[in-house]
C-alpha cells in the first residue's frame, strides 16, 4: 500500500486493533518499569523505556498504514503520559532526578489537562494542538529521563549531560506549560 492510502479510510471503533494491542502492551510495560527504578535496576528500566519507544513508533506505523481509531487516538497519548509522569516520579523518589523537576513537570501536565477539563465542563470545549516548545519539551524530557536511567543502570559516566538536560526541561516545560495557558486564554 502506498504512504498516504489510507488517508480516505473510515476510522474503525474495534477495540482490538494490531496499533492498540501494541499501545495498550506500552501502557502495561509503565508498573514494570516502576517496579525496576524502585528496585534500583535502572538498566531494566532502561530496557524497557526503549521498548516503549520502539512500540511508539510502531503503533504509530501501524495506526497509519491500517488505519486508526479513536480509542487508539486518546490511549496512545495517555500510555505516553503515564510512562513519563510515572519515570519523573519515581526517579525523584529514588533521589535519581531532582523533586523540583517532577513536580514541575507533572503540575505542568496537571494544569493543562485540568483546564481542559474545566473549560469542557463550563461549555468550552478546548482542543489542544501540540505546539513547537512542546515538541522540544518532550523530547527533551524523553532525553532526560534515558540518560539517568543509562548513567544509573550502566555506570556510565556523562559528565554535565544530565545536569543541561535537567535545566533544559525545568526551562522548557515552563515555557510550554504557560504557551498552552496564554494560546487558550486568547482563543477564550
């Protein structure tokens, strides 16, 4: 099938599609590798937060090749969410990552889809288009959390990596977090 032919395809709402069982096995894999940063076996951490890339970017593949859904449209985002959030908590738990960047990214995640809740029930429904920073924001903070868990689970040693890393993150998780308030605001 060429790129693009499935442009026209109507959407399917089957549960159970090859893209789905992939995203929902990513979603899955979050408790196991909360269990490997509790247990200080950040290289099995690590593993499995590259698997959870990898997976990414098949469902994806997938999902544009045999077509999406819905369910897949809001679980892919959400089993992303729940790995990084989930990565941000426990490597501060574990003293890995600084407290303040936990909980600065995950208020920032906590503001946007709070408002976006708040405004859908006040009768303002907000769709929320990703925006450049925020692209970079989650990169950045995809970045962040492979290089501890590699430096951690391998004993490698990146001297500064981290340390940018972190403050490019604190730095753009800010910008980010105020673009999505200021851009919905203006549209209000």
């Amino acid at each position: 099938m060429p790129d693009g032919a499935n442009l026209n395809r109507p959407q399917s709402s089957a549960l159970f599609t090859i893209p789905n069982i992939v995203t929902f096995a990513r979603l899955c894999a979050v408790p196991l590798a909360f269990w490997a940063v509790l247990e200080h076996r950040l290289d099995r951490a690590f593993m499995l937060f590259v698997a959870a890339g990898v997976s990414d970017a098949i469902d994806g593949w997938l999902a544009r090749r045999l077509g999406g859904n819905a369910i897949g449209a809001v679980l892919d985002p959400v089993a992303d969410k729940a790995l990084l959030v989930t990565m941000y908590v426990t490597l501060a738990a574990v003293n890995a990552l600084p407290v303040w960047v936990a909980i600065l990214v995950v208020f920032r995640d906590l503001v946007i889809v709070g408002g976006v809740i708040v405004l859908g029930v006040l009768g303002h429904p907000v769709a929320i288009k990703p925006l450049y920073v925020s692209k970079l924001n989650t990169l950045l903070q995809i970045l962040l959390v492979a290089a501890i868990l590699l430096q951690g689970g391998f004993g490698l040693s990146l001297p500064g990596l981290s340390e940018v890393l972190i403050w490019a993150v604190g730095g753009t998780t800010l910008a980010s977090g105020g673009a999505y308030v200021w851009v919905t605001a203006r549209r209000g």
